[in-house]
C-alpha cells in the first residue's frame, strides 16, 4: 500500500510541475536560458584564466545573450576589450556590469580610468569616480576572518586620487586658458589632499600632490609633499628629479645636485629609458654649472673631499684587515671574503644587505626638507 501511495505521490508532483511549466511556459524558458547561460560564462572563465582571449570573448558573449544579468562576465570582458584596446566595447561592458550590480566599484573605476585616460571623456569619469565616492555600503567585520572596512576606505581613497589625476588631465587640455587650468589644479588638489587624508601613505598621491602645488607655484607645499613622496618610496626617481627642479628654481644648487645625482642613479639602475637619461643628464650638466660658479659651495666641497679621503681610508685599512682575516675561507661556491658592506665572490662585488639598508636609508631622507617647512607652518 505503502509503495502504490508513493508512487502516485511522485506521479502527483510530477504532474504539479508540468501543469506549472506549461501556464509559465516564460519562466522555465527564462530558467533554461540562464542555465545554459551560466554554462557558457563557466568555459569563458576557463578560457580567461587561461589567456585564450578570443575563447573568451566568444563564451561570455553566448553566454550573455542567454543570460545578461552576469555581471562577473561583463567585468572580465570590459577587461579583456581593454586589453585589446577596444576601449568603447570595454566602457559598454564595464556599464553592464555596474547595471547590474550598481555596488560594483571596480567596475565604476575601470570605466572611469578608460573615460579619461584613454578617450579623454572626463566627465563621464568623473560621475563615476563621485558614485565611488558617494556609494555607502554595510561595514561588516568579523575578528581574525572578514572585514570590508579597509577595502570601503581603499576604494574612496583611489576615486579620489582619480578624481585628482582626472582634473590634473582636464588642466592639460585647457591649453592657454590659464584660468580654467588654474580652476582644475585646485579641484585635482582638493581630491588628492582628501586622498592623502584617508591614506597618508601612498607615494603616488604624495607625488601627485607635489606634481600639482608646483605647477599652481606652491612650491613650499610642493617640497613637503616630494620630501613625504621620498621617504615613502626612495627608489622611485620621479620624486627625487621633481624636487631638484624645485631646488634649482630657487637656486639651492647644492641641494638640487644632491637631488638630481640620486635620479640620475636610480635611472641608470632601475628604469633604463636612454631619452629620460639624456634629458635628465641635460638637467645634471645645467646645476653643475651653477654649483661650481658658487664660490662658497667650492669651500664646502673641498672640505666634504678631504672628510671623504680620511673617511675612505680608513675603510680601505679596515676592509683590509678583514680580508687578510678571511682570505683563506672558501665556501662551495669559491672563494667568498667578506668585509662590513660588501662581499668579494670569486672576484666580483656583491653587495650585502647592510649595503642595500645604507642605501636605502640615503636615498630615503630628504635634507632640503627645511627649506620647505618654515612659510608653511607659520601660516
């Protein structure tokens, strides 16, 4: 009894769904669709990881026209028509995504970086880094497992330092119009200083910052802000070079030779681009000639070479009583001798991380920082 009960049961809700399918006929057509859909955007995810980028584009868009409501498919393919420099494709599927996840703000922010940086509409970028900007979302944070507070920050941080880098665009494309570039510079640093406040730690809108008071000729700002820049990133020389500009305008050549040699250094090493190399050594040659015509600067330099020579010496004499110390000591891969800051291997110089801290340290600090400081805090 028990088995014929459940089988007419079965037959029963069988029947429920059948007559159900057949007056919502729309529904399971939809449901069908979004399931294939959902299939197509599963092997476009595929293909995206693994860089087959005309898969991709091919699986998203079947499985978008079955199924448009996927916005992790729109976002990928906005990013993949970047890629391909499609940016007008990229900013459609971009808009898609956040249509259908308005809290979407990777999505707002990649539309607005390829808004302004790539076909100059900056007001449309604008209207997206403001809903950044203006979007509240739940701070949810769960001790030692989850918290949205540090990426809601993160992401009012970047629209801001992008609202900034927008303006500083707009400025550019405003040619002779003195007063409109003007106006734009003090709205892009309004953003970066709201930027800096969130995260006073980032080097590009340190730099950014500095980059705008020196065009507006706020250059007391502009050095706090290349000085805070430098100690944030001191391998970077874009702030060391801007800073030795500054210098020299106000024709502390010294300190500007001090600031130019560093980026000159970090050129060479790091970025090796020959026409910045060029161009900065043109900068170099013209604060050399101004140190050297300084007579009191001479002074100074003849008493900083003759502190160097005592200096070296000694070094030379220490470094010399370590390696006869440990000249006889080989490791498996030859012969290694080892001094305070540097280590000899098989006849080549390496340089220890004592060396690459000393280093550091140099090209961290920021002397000229006083020339700066004293109208800035009087006011």
């Amino acid at each position: 009894m028990k088995k014929i009960l459940s089988a007419l049961f079965s037959i029963f809700v069988i029947a429920v769904i059948v007559i159900a399918g057949y007056f919502n006929q729309q529904f399971v057509m939809h449901q069908a669709d979004k399931v294939k859909g959902m299939y197509y955007v599963y092997k476009g995810d595929k293909a995206y990881k693994q860089m087959k980028m005309q898969d991709a584009i091919r699986y998203y868009n079947k499985g978008l026209n079955l199924y448009p409501r996927h916005y992790g498919a729109w976002y990928n393919l906005g990013n993949i028509y970047v890629a391909y420099e499609d940016y007008h494709s990229a900013l459609y599927a971009y808009s898609n995504a956040f249509k259908y996840n308005p809290r979407m703000m990777i999505a707002r922010m990649n539309y607005g970086i390829v808004s302004s940086e790539m076909l100059g509409d900056f007001d449309s970028a604008l209207k997206q880094y403001n809903e950044v900007i203006k979007t509240k979302r739940k701070l949810i944070s769960i001790p030692y497992v989850y918290s949205n507070k540090v990426s809601y920050k993160e992401n009012k941080a970047i629209a801001y330092y992008n609202i900034g880098v927008t303006y500083r665009l707009k400025s550019l494309y405003s040619n002779s119009d003195w007063e409109a570039r003007r106006k734009y510079l003090s709205k892009a640093i309004e953003a970066y200083e709201k930027s800096v406040a969130i995260y006073p730690d980032s080097y590009d809108s340190q730099y950014n910052l500095g980059v705008a008071y020196h065009t507006i000729g706020d250059y007391d700002r502009a050095g706090i802000c290349y000085c805070k820049a430098i100690g944030l990133a001191p391998m970077n020389y874009e702030a060391h070079y801007n800073l030795a500009l500054l210098l020299r305008k106000r024709r502390l050549y010294k300190e500007a030779y001090d600031e130019i040699d560093k980026a000159t250094t970090l050129i060479t090493a790091v970025d090796g681009n020959s026409y910045i190399q060029e161009y900065v050594a043109t900068v170099l040659n013209d604060i050399t000639r101004n140190v050297y015509r300084n007579e009191e600067y001479k002074q100074y330099l003849k008493v900083i070479l003759e502190e160097e020579k005592r200096k070296t010496a000694q070094h030379m004499a220490k470094n010399d009583k370590e390696i006869k110390a440990k000249e006889n000591k080989k490791d498996e891969f030859g012969e290694t001798i080892t001094s305070s800051g540097i280590n000899f291997v098989n006849g080549k110089i390496v340089a220890t991380e004592e060396l690459d801290k000393a280093m550091l340290d140099n090209f961290g600090k920021c002397p000229s920082l006083s020339h700066f400081t004293s109208d800035v805090t009087e006011e």
